[in-house]
C-alpha cells in the first residue's frame, strides 16, 4: 500500500490510498540518491505485510522496512564510491560503482567490524569514461544494468567496447560469485531489461524487443518484437514489472510471432485495448471467466510493460486453453491433458489454486470420455474437473423422475457453452448405451447378448455415477468448501439433490453399509418423502424404516419394523429383534418402551425380558401383570423369575402374589443344574465347599455360596437368590407350600434352603437336624443355636426369640458327639469337639468329659482340662490331678517305647538331639520318634 518514488534525486514515500507523502520522525524524504531497489524476495502483489527496500545515497547503502503503519530505518553502511545501479534479493545484494560489480553479503554488513572485510564480493569491472582520440572528447558508457534474475541469483552487463552499439553479454552469477546458467548475447547494450521468469526481455535504442529463454545453455533468443509504427514517438524506451495490469487476449485478434518457441503475444497500445477486449468477449464466450495471470488462462497477466514517448505497449503470454479445447473436441485426450497436467503442477509449485479454464478443460475431456464409453477415465475427470454432479444426474431420465422439482432444470445450470453442447450430444443415458452396446456387439449377434451387454453398460454406467456423487458427497461435506479453488464447488442447493440420489443408487447397488451410513449420518440431507416413498414402493422396507428414523418418526418406525418382524414385509436385511430393541431402548421413552414391552410378551418373551431390564421402576408398575404373566409362565421358570425379580425391585402392587411363584421357579432352576448337564458343576460346589471348611471349621455354606457366586457360578448365584428371598424377614411368600416345594426335591440339593424354611417355621430342632447332619454346615448351626443375637444368625428368621448359654453349647457338642457315632465320621467329630472345647471353655462343665469317647487323643480335651485345672481353687487336687495327667503321659511314652523298641529297635539319643518342631534341645524330656519319617519332637509339641 505504499508508493516509492525517486525524482531529482530525491527519494519519498506516498500512500497509495490517498497519495500523501509517508512523513514521521522516523521518516523524512532521502535526499542524494542515485538508485533504489525492492527486496524481490517478497512478490509485489502478494500483499505482503513487509518489504525491504535499498537505497544508494553519496557514500552510504541504507537499508529500510516498509510496513503498513510506517517506513523505518533497519541498517545502513558506507561504501567506497557512488553506486550506479543495484538489485536486491533477500540477504544479498548486488551492484554497480564506479569501479566494478560486486555482491554485497547483508548479513556480514550488519554483523559489524570483524565480518564486513568480507562482505563484498567484487565481479567483474565496470565500463570506464575514456577518449575518444579523434575529437579528444570523453566518452561515457552505458549505465551499468543488474537485476534478480531468480532466487539468489543476479545478472549484470558487460560491453566489449563503449559504444552503446558493441555487442553486450548477461552474465547470471549466483549470490556467491557462481555462474550455473547460460550467458545471454545481445547484439548491442539494452537500454532497459526485465526479468519475467524465465525470460530475460530487453529493449534497444532501435526500439526492438528481444525475449531470451535463461535456461537454454545457448542460443538463449527466442523471440523478436517489432512494431508497425517505426516513429519516434511510438518506439519502446523502457521496460518495467507490471503488479497488477492484464489484457484478455484470443489467437485470433493478436499478433503471434514464434508461438512454439515462446507463447510471447504483443497486443497494440491503449487506444486499441478496448476495442481488442469487445472482440474478445465474443470470441471467447464459450469459455469460462477467470482470474487472470493463472496458468491455463484465458486471459493472461501482464508482467512486462513496455514504455514509449505517447503510449505503454503489454507484453502478454499466448493462453493455451483454446489449444486444449481442439485438441479434446479431436478426441485428443492425452495430449489435451498432458498440457493441463503440467498447468496444474505449476499452480501446485505457486499454491495459487485451479483456475476455471483448467476445470472447464478437465470436465470437457469427462463428458467426452463418457461419450466415448471409457468410463474408467470419465470418472477420474469428473473427479478432477469437479463438474457440477446435478449436469450429470440429467443424462438418467429414472433418476430425473424420482428427484422430480428438487433437481433444478438443465438449462439453469451455469455451465460453458462448449461443454452444454457436449451434454447435448449425449443426450440421455439410454441413448449413450445404445450406442455403446453397438460399437461393442458383433454383427451376428443375439437379441439375449444385446439384452445383456445392455445391461451390463447400464451397471457400470450406474456404478460410475454413484462413485462421482459419493466423491462430490465428502468434498462438499469438508467444511463446505474446496481447498483447492478457495470457493464452493458446487451450488448450496445441489447437496440434498446428490444425498437423495445416492440414497437410490445405493439401493440398487445393493451397498448395504452405505446406504445405512448415509441415512443414520446427523449431516445428511436425504430428502426424507422422496426416498421413502421409492423404498416403500420398491420393497426396500427396512432403508423405509431407516428413512423414518433419520426423520424422527418413532411411532412410524416401530410399526414398520413390527410387519417386518411378524413377516407381513419380508426384508433379511433388517438386524431383527437386536437391532429392534437397541433402537427401543434409545428412544429414552419410558411409554414407547412399556408398549413395546406389552406387545414382545406376545412376540418373543425372552426380547420383553430383555427390555424389561430398561423400564423404570414407574413404568414397571404400570404393568398389567395378570395380562402378560400367562405368557411369560408359559416360556419356564427362567423367563418367570426374571419378569417376577423385577416386579419386586420396582415394588409392583400385585408382586407379593407372585413370590411363591418365583421360589418354586428358583428350586426347579436349581434342581436341574443338580441333575442336568450343570450337575458336575454343582458337585463341584458342594466339593469346593468341603475343602475350604477342612480349612475353616467357621465357614457357613451360604457364605461360600456367596463369594462363588461373585465368581460367575451360575448354580451358587441361583442358590444366593433363592436364599435372600427366603431369609427376608418378613416373608411374602407361602412357606407351608414352599416347605412342601422343597421337600419335594431330592435330598441334598436344597438343604440350606430347607434348613432356612424350618427355622422360619419355627422347627428350629429340625433345622439344627439338617444343618449338622444332612448339610454338615456346623459353622451355621453354632450361629443359629450358641449366638443367636449374631445379625448373620438365621435365628433372627424365627418367631420367637432363641435363648443362649450353657445348655446351648452342651446341645451343640452333644451333636457332634453323635457324628461319631451316626456317621461313622470320628475325625470330623473330634475336631469339632476339640474346638467347641477351646472356644467354650468357660461354658462347658467337666461332667461333660465323661461323653468323650476313651479312643480319642488327650490332645483333644488337653486344653479344656487344663482351663478348668486352673480354676479349681485347692491346688493340691489341682497338683494330684497334674500328677495323674504326667504319669498318664509317662505310661503312654514308656509303652510306646516299649513297642517301638520290640517292633523297630532301640532310638539313641546324644544331648545335642534338638526337636525337628520347635528346634530346642531334648534334654530329659519327654519326646515322640515317628518311625515312618524319623523326625523325633517334645511330646508337648505333638
């Protein structure tokens, strides 16, 4: 935004807005200047937010930034004579002084002192005034001319005489002094060059133009301007960069010198611009309008102007579209789009987006293509040249039907003229296929085959136009722009016309998950009336359903997926009752689902159950029970538990009538894991049980129950919930029937159930019977008869409160007494009793000793005697009883060694012996040798 001018030597600053000078403390007019350059790293019609300037005053290189707000004064060093003329380019410059080119490194200048004596990089010597030794006067030669001719790279001139006529060379160095391309011959000293990449264009005294390629290794001419009009006035004296001018240009209406060559164009000057661009409109109608200087173009960008004394004359490049345009309409395809494909690899390099010919020349070759029947390459184009899908949908009168007003008319789509003509050629896609069919058909061939090669175009011809629309689908849905044009692709209203149509071609595809993601996508826009009045219509009753869904019709859903569940609209594509209740349940909907729940019982009970488990405690007591239960009570207990649990948890009026129901289909559940293919399962169970309780003589069977019952165990959760119903304190179900229930079942299945029910009863006798003798769950019984006040004790589940105490623990030991006896199990018994002993010392009398049996081990009633030893208050009968007891223990040692001495030999001890248990010498105690292991330990230790 900003203008630099430089008059009388004078250098000031303007704003292009309003062309006020650029004035501030900062800034003041440069006075003393000799030449100026913009730093050409940052392109001039970029909009850049910065740009470097340099300026050569007297002695000095000054160095300024030029913003949007301000221009200031970034570095500035001294040189050692007047500068002539320089160019710039980012970290390097490079000029012309008096006495020769040079390239001046920026980034050492501004280092300072130790880096600046290598700074400049000296070239070649500049021309120097001399005499002419005929009239004695001094000669001046041409001023010195650079230029950035690229990225770091420099041209400079060089004469081989004074005279402005000598034949001149452009020498191209590199930033660092290195020549990597051609050196340009001119055949006399230009009087002014530019550089438009990759030409070098020079003007000469004369008035001739001349264009040179810098990338020919020689012979770099490759084309001469001349002009019509020879006079003084007219003749070119300068060239400089155009920003932003441009002309319209047509083969026909310009002049052409050399177009292989180079595709340089001259048009005449201003007066003759208008006229020339009123042709152009007419002669290029029936191409698209563009941006200018794009490659590709139609119109071309003016980067060169030419100065004369009364005009500007615009050197433009020749456009090659209308070239490309021919070359398709030639069924030239592959030499058509090898210029495009090179156009757009250079506006891939310049990042400066497709132009609207290049698209107008990729969507003629598709339509042409599809013409041809290669269908392959038509779909690769319209990919490319992004044409507009609804042209497209217009050659398939079906889908013209079924989209009806929602597909705007042919001739409303803007389009170019050529490629409107190309579509009418077609015509419609049975015609394309028709003809197709015979080019492709033999001369003998049958009506079927024709039927079928017909068929077969129409599949791939269809295919083609679903891939294209899917393609057209996801570029419109990212972020509804194209990044490559910077703009819509297509029209607003073309998205629900290409949702629709590919919701059809899907359909008839059969692209079963596409269809499926396209309807159930949020971003969709199917218009919902059209596509399921055709999927009604044509017996696609489930993509109906999903129609429906997309639009929020939940009543209409259901009932549709309702007829397709009962058969009444056959559809295998429709997931079934799995997909039926996933969509139930989301509905959130706690009516939609207590009605859908009502109308399963009837349908598949196991899929009401299955959503019973969503209802709400409120919408489960809305159920009406005595309507549904006969269903479900048909379908077993399973399904009638189920539906019964549930029916408590919500606290449903008429539940409690149903809890016999439920325990009756608890114990029938559980009987058949005992007895059908679980039965090992449930055998592992009770021996599962067994080892832990030789573990721990405290663990109860229902607590085991529990922790297998966390542990998947299908038998131990049932036995779990049959168990909390039945210790409930207040029960809601009828024990008299349920008692009769379990007695029913074969022994040793229901025992803790059972022994529960008694005690609920208030047989407590009976329950103590089946605790201890049947079930042999002692740690139960110890609960239920020593401490009933424990809140895990069942007695809490009698009528009446059970007492506790001596009597208590008397009855339960004498229980265990009679396992020895009933059962023939005396190990088991003498455990139990040595613990009950340890554990009720205090509660327990001596007299109860006179019950142990005389076999067992003292071992067993050691430590109760000894308890009560100590609470004999005479100590001497405490001492004679101790006495008695030690010599006991001497007569058992001495006849064990007795027997061990006549049966194995004698056991010879030293005093270092120590006991294998507690590790201490023998000494003179009492010790035990076992013979089978040899381990020998203090009798006490036994």
């Amino acid at each position: 935004n900003k203008l630099v001018v430089l008059c009388a030597s004078t250098l000031s600053v303007y704003r292009l807005a309003d062309l006020q000078p650029v004035g501030s403390a900062a800034f003041q007019p440069v006075r003393g200047v000799s030449c100026v350059a913009l730093d050409e790293r940052v392109p001039r019609a970029a909009g850049a937010e910065a740009a470097g300037l340099c300026v050569a005053c007297l002695r000095s290189i000054r160095l300024y930034r030029l913003t949007a707000d301000d221009v200031r004064l970034e570095h500035e060093f001294s040189v050692a004579s007047g500068v002539a003329c320089l160019s710039h380019y980012g970290n390097f410059v490079c000029l012309a002084d008096d006495e020769s080119y040079k390239i001046v490194d920026l980034r050492k200048k501004r280092a300072g002192a130790g880096a600046d004596d290598d700074a400049e990089l000296p070239l070649l010597p500049t021309q120097q005034p001399h005499t002419d030794p005929e009239t004695g006067r001094v000669v001046r030669p041409p001023r010195p001319r650079t230029l950035v001719v690229g990225a770091n790279e420099f041209m400079f001139l060089t004469s081989s005489g004074a005279d402005p006529e000598s034949d001149t060379l452009g020498v191209i160095v590199t930033a660092l002094g290195e020549a990597r391309r051609g050196t340009l011959q001119f055949a006399a000293y230009p009087k002014s060059v530019v550089y438009d990449d990759p030409f070098v264009i020079a003007v000469f005294a004369s008035g001739r133009v001349e264009v040179h390629d810098t990338t020919q290794p020689d012979a770099t001419l490759v084309q001469t301007l001349a002009f019509a009009d020879s006079s003084d006035a007219a003749r070119p004296k300068r060239l400089c960069g155009a920003v932003s001018a441009f002309v319209a240009t047509e083969t026909a209406v310009c002049e052409t010198i050399d177009t292989d060559a180079a595709d340089i164009a001259a048009l005449g000057g201003l007066q003759e611009q208008e006229q020339e661009l009123k042709r152009d409109v007419v002669e290029m109608d029936g191409l698209p309008n563009t941006e200018p200087g794009k490659p590709l173009s139609s119109a071309s960008s003016v980067r060169v102007v030419a100065v004369a004394a009364d005009s500007l004359y615009f050197v433009a490049r020749e456009p090659p579209v209308l070239r490309v345009a021919e070359l398709i309409a030639g069924q030239r395809i592959e030499e058509a789009m090898a210029i495009v494909d090179a156009a757009q690899q250079q506006q891939q390099q310049q990042q400066s987006g497709t132009t609207a010919e290049t698209q107008f020349c990729i969507q003629l070759a598709a339509v042409t293509c599809l013409g041809s029947m290669l269908l392959d390459d038509a779909l690769q184009y319209f990919r490319r040249g992004l044409l507009d899908p609804r042209a497209l949908l217009h050659l398939f009168p079906d889908l013209v039907r079924y989209l009806g007003p929602l597909l705007v008319p042919f001739a409303r789509i803007p389009m170019p003229r050529r490629l409107r003509a190309a579509f009418i050629d077609i015509g419609d896609v049975d015609a394309l296929i028709a003809r197709g069919s015979a080019q492709l058909l033999a001369e003998h061939s049958s009506a079927e085959q024709a039927e079928a090669l017909a068929a077969a175009l129409m599949a791939n011809t269809l295919e083609v136009l679903e891939r294209y629309l899917r393609s057209c689908r996801s570029l419109m849905r990212a972020n509804g722009y194209n990044s490559l044009l910077d703009r819509m692709p297509f029209a607003p209203d073309a998205v629900p016309v290409v949702d629709t149509a590919l919701a059809r071609l899907y359909a008839t595809n059969a692209r079963h998950d596409r269809l499926c993601a396209l309807l159930q996508d949020p971003a969709s826009a199917v218009v919902g009336d059209l596509a399921a009045g055709y999927f009604r219509d044509s017996g696609y009753y489930y993509y109906y359903s999903l129609v429906l869904k997309a639009e929020g019709s939940v009543r209409q859903v259901l009932d549709a997926w309702r007829s397709i569940l009962t058969g009444e609209w056959p559809d295998e594509r429709f997931g079934g009752v799995d997909e039926y209740l996933r969509y139930v349940v989301l509905t959130d909907s706690q009516s939609t689902m207590l009605e859908e729940f009502t109308w399963l019982t009837f349908y598949d009970v196991d899929a009401a159950l299955r959503l019973l488990a969503h209802l709400a405690d409120g919408a489960v007591e809305q159920i009406d029970t005595d309507q549904v239960f006969a269903s479900i009570e048909a379908r077993g207990d399973r399904p009638m538990r189920v539906f019964i649990e549930r029916l408590l948890t919500a606290k449903h009026p008429r539940a409690s009538h149903y809890m016999t129901y439920l325990v009756s289909a608890y114990v029938r559940q559980i009987c058949e894991h005992h007895k059908g293919e679980e039965a090992h399962r449930s055998d592992a169970l009770v021996r599962g049980y067994r080892r832990a309780q030789a573990d721990d003589l405290r663990l109860r069977f229902r607590a085991y129950l529990s922790d297998a019952s966390v542990q998947s165990d299908t038998c131990a959760a049932l036995h779990t919930r049959l168990l909390g119903i039945l210790a409930d304190r207040q029960p809601q179900y009828d024990v008299e029937a349920v008692y009769k229930c379990l007695n029913d079942q074969e022994a040793g299945f229901m025992d803790v159930e059972r022994a529960v029910v008694l005690v609920v009863m208030g047989n407590i006798d009976d329950a103590l019977d089946v605790l201890v003798s049947q079930l042999g769950d002692y740690a139960e019984a110890e609960m239920l008869l020593v401490t009933p006040d424990n809140p895990q004790s069942l007695a809490r589940l009698a009528p009446s409160p059970l007492s506790s105490g001596v009597s208590s623990a008397s009855r339960l030991l004498r229980m265990y007494l009679d396992l020895s006896n009933s059962h023939n199990d005396d190990e088991m018994s003498a455990r139990l009793v040595a613990d009950l002993l340890h554990r009720y010392a205090d509660d327990l009398g001596p007299d109860i000793l006179a019950d142990i049996p005389d076999h067992w081990p003292l071992s067993i009633v050691e430590a109760f005697v000894s308890r009560h030893l100590q609470l004999l208050k005479a100590q001497e009968q405490a001492s004679n009883v101790q006495r008695s007891l030690n010599q006991a223990r001497a007569f058992a040692s001495k006849v064990a060694y007795t027997e061990a001495v006549c049966d194995r030999g004698p056991v010879k001890l030293d005093y270092s012996q120590t006991c294998c248990v507690c590790n201490k010498l023998l000494g003179s105690s009492v010790f035990v040798f076992e013979a089978e292991t040899g381990d020998i330990k203090h009798i006490s230790c036994t």
